[in-house]
C-alpha cells in the first residue's frame, strides 16, 4: 500500500532570498580544527563520529566552560549514535528487503488485520519470545506490506533480519550444497533474530524448495522466530510440496505462531483502477 505525496516545485531554489538593505549579514566562525596529534589518535583508535564533532564540541565546551566530564560525555555519545545509525543502515542492507516499505505507508484502518493484533504485533515482543507469524490470505491484501514494516521496525530497534523468497532460500541452500556447507549457511541464516520467507505458493515447490524450508525453520525452532506470507493457509503448503516435509515444517511454524488471515480486494488493483498506480503523463 503506497499514498501519494506531491512536492511543490514552484520555488526557484537558485534565486537567494532577498537581503534586508542596510544589514551585513554574518555567520559563525568555523570551529578550530583538531591538532594533527590528537586527529591521528582518534583515526588510528577508529572514533570517526567522536572525530567529526569534536571541532564544535570543544569550541562550544570552551565558551560555555563545561564540565570535562561533560565534553566527554557528549563525545562519546556522538561516536555511540553514529555506530548505531551506521549498523542499522548495514543491517537493513543486508536484510535485502524487497521494496522498502515501512509503517509510513502502511494504512492501519484500510487493512483486514484487527487493529489490536497489529498493534501487539509492533511491539515486537512476539519476536523477543522467539514465536513466529503467519500471514495468508489473497494477493494485494498488505501481507508482506506489513511483514516488511515489522522487519523495518525490529533493525530499528537494534534486531538482526533476514529476508528471503522461498525461491532465493532455495538458492542460498542450494548453493551451499555444492560445497559442502549447509549446516554454516543455516546457522548463519539463524543468526538472525527474525527470519521471513514471502510469498510461499506464488510458484510450485519441489524437493529442493521444501528441504531448505525445512531446514531454516527446523534450525529457528525455539530459538529464533520466522513469519512467512502466502496466498495459502500454512495447513495447504502440502499442496505445493512434498507432503512429508511440509507437514514436519508446517508442525514446527505454527507450534509457537501467531495465525492471521487477511480478506479483501487487492489494493494493488484498486489502486491501478483509480488511475493511481502511475504518475500521469505529461506534454
């Protein structure tokens, strides 16, 4: 679910504002950069947000004449909050999220999910007691919409994700077949503190399909929690692949799984027919 936002482009940005005449304008002097001594020891100790603010925060203790232990108190929190932003963006990056959509865009009172299970679900104390989410129901219904909110919300609260197809699992075990290392790939895929396979039973699901899913939510069982999404009840996926394993993989998902089935049209659809779906086009 996507909303529209328009952006006022009538303001030309390269004409400067007009000076009041009469007034000389002023602007604040450039902090005195760091020694070179001390610059080189926060490069070499690998402190670049302390580093960075260091210039302004000392000029700034200096006038005001701060506490030492306030200097460093304002350094060091620098350095932590630029790490933290810096492993979010790596953790979101390599989370592969597919297109990027959070609860910004997210429209709570146009979903088919009871407002109080959505609003349980984004504390994500669910995933702190290792459980697990199913989400089924037809095609343009919000599912991965909001799983992928869920995933974007728990890297924001310092959580590991991993994002996966069961197409894209497939490969990422298949491969490590080859040489020999699937118990490390599993393990690594688990390292995670939430695993999501979308989209289950968009394609059929051979062997290979159903081992890998196997495997992952074998190896979460109890530790880590995973939410898949599908046009299918979970209890069906012995439709789509080999009854064997899916009843195994089937036992363990929901064993410990918050079960949601979304209704509706899809928005994807409604949207395209109320010419939404597209920018219009110009001449």
């Amino acid at each position: 679910m996507t909303t529209d936002t328009t952006t006022d482009l009538t303001m030309d940005v390269t004409t400067p504002a007009p000076r009041p005449r009469g007034r000389r304008t002023t602007t604040a002097p450039a902090a005195p950069a760091l020694p070179a001594e001390l610059e080189a020891l926060l490069r070499r100790m690998r402190l670049p947000y302390l580093r960075a603010a260091a210039p302004e925060v000392i000029a700034t203790a200096k006038a005001q004449r701060w506490d030492p232990a306030e200097v460093l108190r304002v350094l060091l929190t620098e350095e932590v909050i630029g790490r933290d932003a810096a492993t979010r963006r790596m953790r979101r990056k390599s989370a592969n999220f597919p297109a990027g959509k959070t609860f910004a865009t997210w429209r709570p009172d146009e979903s088919s999910i009871p407002a109080a299970t959505q609003q349980a679900l984004s504390t994500l104390e669910w995933i702190g007691r290792a459980e697990n989410l199913a989400i089924a129901g037809p095609s343009g219904t919000g599912k991965s919409h909001f799983v992928e909110a869920l995933a974007h919300t728990a890297i924001d609260n310092d959580l590991r994700v991993a994002w996966f197809t069961l197409e894209t699992l497939t490969t990422a075990v298949g491969r490590a077949k080859a040489d020999g290392s699937v118990a490390r790939t599993v393990a690594r895929i688990c390292r995670a503190d939430l695993i999501v396979v979308d989209d289950i039973g968009m394609l059929p699901a051979g062997q290979d399909a159903a081992e890998a899913f196997y495997r992952v939510v074998d190896a979460a069982y109890e530790r880590r929690s995973v939410a898949v999404t599908s046009n299918i009840h979970p209890s069906g996926f012995d439709t789509i692949m080999p009854k064997t394993l899916a009843t195994a993989t089937v036992d363990r998902l929901l064993h410990h799984a918050h079960l949601i089935t979304t209704k509706g049209d899809s928005h994807r659809l409604a949207q395209a027919l109320a010419g939404k779906g597209v920018q219009p086009l110009t001449t």
